[in-house]
C-alpha cells in the first residue's frame, strides 16, 4: 500500500516538473549517473526516470522498474544523491520530485531490513 501511495507521489510530481524543473533534473540525473560509475543498476535508474521527468508521466519506460533490481549498495548510493538533490535543490519543483524518488527508494532500502 505504501508503495502505491509513493507511486502516485511520483507521478504527479513527475507530472508538476516545470521546463526548467525537466532540464534540471537531466541535469543532475546525469551527474548521479556519474557518481554511481560503474554500477549498471544506478544507471538504468538514471535513465528511466531521465525519461519520465522528459515526458513529464511515469510508466513511460518498457521493462521491469529498475529500483527493483538494486542491491543494497546500489540503494545507498541512489539514497544518498536523492537526499542531497532534495535537501539543496534551489527549485521546489525538482526538490519535490527527489523527495518523491527518495520515498520510492526508501521502500526498495526495507526490503533489506
């Protein structure tokens, strides 16, 4: 149920970014791209949600939903970069849609708990 709830969280703050809140998180999607180096599964997060703050909708990547295949690791990094886009970001929308993902990431982080 929780994670339902944060799906519809996403969604519609995926659905709220503003043009400048779309280019912002492109831009910082692919500085985390970066930071995760060489873990495949943070990339793949990257790029799916990249697509979905283009398109401005979730569910617009085909496939399973990458968070369900991060490791614990993987989880930390994501967490950790979430956490400080949303704890710094200067536009409330970007802000808003981090802190979203963060919610999302969160319930992947249980399952190792």
């Amino acid at each position: 149920m929780t994670s339902d709830h944060h799906s519809v969280y996403l969604a519609q703050a995926t659905e709220a970014l503003t043009p400048e809140g779309r280019a912002r998180v492109d831009e910082l999607l692919e500085q985390l791209a970066q930071a995760g180096g060489g873990h495949g599964a943070v990339l793949r997060f990257a790029v799916v949600r990249e697509a979905e703050a283009d398109a401005g909708q979730t569910g617009v990547a085909t496939g399973p939903e990458p968070g369900d295949a991060l490791t614990e690791e993987e989880l930390d990094v994501l967490i950790r970069g979430f956490m400080t886009i949303r704890d710094t970001e200067y536009l409330d929308d970007v802000s808003n849609w981090a802190n979203a993902v963060l919610a999302l990431l969160q319930d992947e982080y249980e399952q190792y708990r």
